[in-house]
C-alpha cells in the first residue's frame, strides 16, 4: 500500500522516475559564463548558466552578476521566475509600479505573464540566481528597453 500511495504521489506532481539513475552534478564553470545580450541588456551582465531546463526540472538556471547601472530590458516569463539575491543591492519594478529595492538574502517570485525589469541599482552591483520556468519550450519573451527615466 505505502508503494502504492509513494507511487501516486510521484504522478501527481509530474515527475516521471525514469528521469535520472542517481544524483547529477553539474560542476561550478562547467558551462561557460557569458556577456548579456545588448537587446536584452542594458549596462554589463554577466550570465553563467547553471542548470539547464530539461523535461524533469522545467526550470533553467543561471547566476547573473549585473555592474552598478545594468539591469535587464523590460521582460515577461510565460511559467514565472524565481529570482535570489546573492549579493550587492538592486531593483526590480512591474509595470505600472514603483520599482522596488532587493538585497543580499531576499527571493522575488515574478508571477507568470508580468511585465517587468531587474538589475542592479546605480550605485552597487548585485548578482541573483534566476531559476526561469519554461512552457511550450520558451522561458522568458524580451520587450523594450527600460529608459534612463524609468530607471532613475
């Protein structure tokens, strides 16, 4: 019976347990780090991709270290984001909002479909963790520059 409910339980939440035959670890550097796009950032970002998505975890993952002033261009995430400051203050705003201050610690869930911007503030670089969840193969879908006016 115990079987029986663990096995049921695994089927709701989606998880096959075909997925993997033990622990996978991906090594610190193994996937090479890289500068931000300038379409979808402005300032210097540094993205070093972490996880990969794949059909188990849903989710890619990367840390993102933003230079004093970076921030990414407005944005949208189909399945949400889930973003945890891992050092350094910045800023994050929805649209139609005031931008909101982040700090070394905190987690920001952005819902899915929500307009919005992150990156560092003028004065302190800060880096995050963004764990980006996909849907129909897509994570994110990049929009238009946040001005010098929206970001001040």
């Amino acid at each position: 019976m115990k079987k029986v409910l663990a096995a049921a339980a695994i089927g709701a939440t989606g998880v096959v347990s075909a997925q993997a035959d033990g622990i996978e670890i991906h090594l610190n550097g193994s996937t090479p780090a890289m500068l931000g796009a300038a379409d979808n950032f402005s300032g210097r970002a540094v993205i070093s991709p972490l996880y990969p998505a794949t059909e188990f975890t849903r989710a890619s993952t990367g840390l993102v270290n933003f230079a004093s002033g970076a921030r990414t261009v407005w944005h949208t995430h189909p399945a949400g984001q889930l973003l945890i400051v891992t050092t350094g203050q910045g800023w994050v705003q929805e649209d139609g909002k005031d931008k909101r201050t982040i700090n070394t610690g905190d987690v920001v869930w952005i819902p899915a479909g929500v307009k919005h911007w992150h990156g560092a503030t003028a004065t302190s670089p800060m880096a995050h963790i963004a764990v980006s969840y996909m849907q129909d193969g897509k994570n994110v879908d990049w929009l238009e520059p946040v001005s010098d006016e929206q970001y001040r």
